[in-house]
C-alpha cells in the first residue's frame, strides 16, 4: 500500500438556519473544486447578531483532503 499524504485547510462555514446547515453548506461547497475530502473537524462555533437577535450561524473548521501535488 503506497503512503499517502493529506493537506488540511481551515473552513469557515455560515447558515441562517443552524450550525448543523453551516457545516453542511461548507463541506458541500468544499468539495466541488476540492477531491477526496476526508476529515472534517469543528472546531468553533459563534453567531452573529443583530438587534439582540441570531443572524447567522457560523461553525470554523478544519478539513483534510488527498494530496496529489508533486
């Protein structure tokens, strides 16, 4: 089996609907121009607000995708 090598990029993800949606919205975005995804690792949530209400939901994270360069 050939060793492999894995490159993590940080994701910054936003829904008006949950975390869970933001989340969601940024691995689906991902990986239309990235392949093989294969981790994705939360590691914060915040929202923002606006006139003491939830405006957004925002979810950080880290993801890791096969590494083809040379």
């Amino acid at each position: 089996m050939p060793n492999s090598v894995y490159k993590v990029i940080e994701l910054i993800g936003s829904s008006t609907k949950s975390w869970e949606d933001a989340a969601s919205s940024a691995v689906v975005r991902a990986s239309k121009s990235l392949r093989d995804l294969r981790v994705a690792e939360v590691r914060q949530f915040d929202m923002t607000l606006k006139d003491g209400k939830v405006e957004s939901y925002r979810v950080k994270m880290k993801v890791s995708f096969k590494f083809e360069g040379k």
